[in-house]
C-alpha cells in the first residue's frame, strides 16, 4: 500500500458554477459514518499529533490549502492538500499532522467510523512502537 493514495472527484456543473457529490462506498472508498471540517485555523498552528488505530478517512480541502504530514513507521510523505477535487485517503495506523493552513482553509474529513479514543494513538513513540508490531 503506497502511504500517499489520492481520490479523484469529478466536478460537475455550468455557467453558475461547480458541485462535487461525495458518496459513501462510491467516490469515497468506505461508508461514511462521520463528517468533520477544520476552519479559522491560527497562522503557525499544527494539527492532528495522532494516528487512528483502525479509522480510515479521506482528507479534502474544500478551499484554500494545507500541508499533510504523513508517516507509518517506516515512510514519510508531505503532501498540499489545495483541491477541492482531489482527497487524500489516509488508512488506519498512519500518523498525520496539518499545518500551513493558508487563511481560507477549509478541510473537510470523511471518516469510517464514529468518534472513538480508544482508537486514538496520541503520543508518537508509542505510534512508532505500535507500527513496528
């Protein structure tokens, strides 16, 4: 499994604008089971600092752009997210961190699973401990 896998969404529209239709098990490689979006986030603030156990999720930025540390233990890969058209499918035991969030951002997060801390790895050695298992 390559550590950075992309998902292409077709925009559809005309001459009063663009749409985007996301589907649970369709456009999106899983059933949706929850939806959340980061916004207003402060000039040089990170986010994430953690890695889902089994949570999968696709990563969009509707507007603006945002830069994507990824890591599974062994690889590590920094991406921009900056299309609404393009999502960034992050699997179960992948440490990832967001910053660089330009003024506008607005990432949007499609996850597999409803909110679970037992599924949280919050401290990064024990990540690092846990992948190398």
């Amino acid at each position: 499994m390559n550590l950075v896998q992309w998902v292409s969404f077709p925009a559809l529209g005309d001459e009063r604008g663009s749409l985007v239709a996301l589907e649970g098990n369709k456009s999106i490689p899983f059933d949706i089971k929850r939806v959340y979006y980061l916004f207003g986030t402060q000039p040089r603030v990170a986010r994430g600092f953690h890695a889902h156990k089994a949570l999968r999720q696709v990563a969009v930025c509707v507007t603006g752009k945002c830069k994507m540390l990824l890591d599974n233990g062994t690889e590590k890969a920094e991406v921009w997210l900056d299309s609404p058209t393009q999502g960034l499918i992050i699997e179960g035991m992948v440490w990832r961190e967001m910053r660089d969030f330009s003024p506008d951002c607005v990432l949007l997060v499609l996850a597999s699973e409803h909110y679970d801390e037992s599924d949280y790895i919050r401290d990064y050695e024990s990540f690092i401990k846990a992948a190398a298992e």
